[in-house]
C-alpha cells in the first residue's frame, strides 16, 4: 500500500525547487537525497530527493529530473507516495486508511467514527462524524485519545467536556433580538 507524505506547492527560484506541503511525522527521514517517490498524476513521476532544506518553516525540494522553474511549475498539486512495506513504522502511529471507519468510543458508548485524519504541523487532528451527524475533530493526542485498536474496529476517547457538543446546533446560542423578558 502507499501513503501520501506530501503534495508539491509552487515553484521556489530557478533552479527546479518546489515547496512542499509535508504529510508526515518524520520529515527528516522520509525526505532525504536519493529517495525516489511515486507521483500522482503518474505522468509526472516517479521523482528522486536531490536536495532538501527547510527555508523557515516551509521544506523545499529539488529533484534530479527537474532542472528549472518551468518543469517545478508544472509539478504544482502532485502528490507524493511512499510504499508502507519500505517504512520503519512506529508502533504508536497509524496511517490515515488504518484509522477511517473506525468506531469512536467515548466511556464504552459508540458516539461516531473516524473519517478522517487531518496532518498538521503542531498535531494531527480526527474528524469523527457523531452519531448525530456533525463533524468533530478531536486532537489526535495521547491524553484525548490513549487507546487505538485497529483490530478490534475502534478507538477509546478521552475528549475534554462539551468537545462533541462544541460545533452542535443545540449548543449555539442565538442573538438576543431584544423582545425577549427583561
């Protein structure tokens, strides 16, 4: 199976480099000179690490068969794949396609299921849609969520009060419009 790591941004100068939007852990193991990566669309790929350097907070990659901002340019929305058979996984990490589905289980009682995973750079964060329909996300932390079995279907939630009921219709207030008692 393969799993994305990243989607290439724009251009950044002459020379081929591109940004880079990192989707994974461990950017300084997966993006390392002479890592080749599958390409989606596949017409553009496969592509090989030549450099790689954090410019502030943002990662720039050169590749060997990208040599200008012509060819970077059109590399802007691909996304980059690795195989899962040639990762070190870590047992406390999982892979977005392992987590969707997955029951969410708050004090024993199914209150949704995983749709999602959203990666971002201060942490990771579940989109669980509720049994009620909503969208939650829940910060993807061991003190929120200490219990991930992908084998029994489910994972065990800890969430802070009202997180399930912080986006619900019920728990929005509605504007005073002044002819209510006084």
């Amino acid at each position: 199976m393969q799993v994305q790591v990243a989607r290439i941004g724009k251009p950044h100068g002459i020379r081929g480099e591109v940004t880079v939007q990192v989707m994974t852990d461990a950017p300084e193991e997966r993006f390392v000179p002479g890592t080749a990566f599958v390409v989606e669309p596949e017409r553009l790929g496969p592509l090989t690490i030549e450099s790689a350097r954090w410019n502030k907070d943002i990662l720039l990659l050169g590749f060997a068969e990208v040599v200008d901002r012509n060819e970077a340019e059109e590399l802007r929305g691909a996304k980059l794949f690795v195989d899962t058979e040639n990762v070190d996984d870590d047992e406390d990490a999982w892979y977005e396609h392992e987590l969707v589905g997955l029951r969410v289980l708050v004090d024993g009682q199914e209150v949704g299921k995983v749709a999602a995973l959203n990666t971002l750079p201060a942490q990771d964060l579940l989109v669980v849609t509720a049994a009620n329909g909503e969208e939650v996300l829940v910060p993807f932390v061991e003190q929120i969520v200490p219990e991930v079995d992908v084998e029994a279907g489910f994972i065990r939630v800890t969430p802070p009060a009202g997180l399930f009921e912080l986006n619900s219709a019920e728990s929005q207030s509605t504007p005073d419009d002044g002819e209510g008692e006084r």
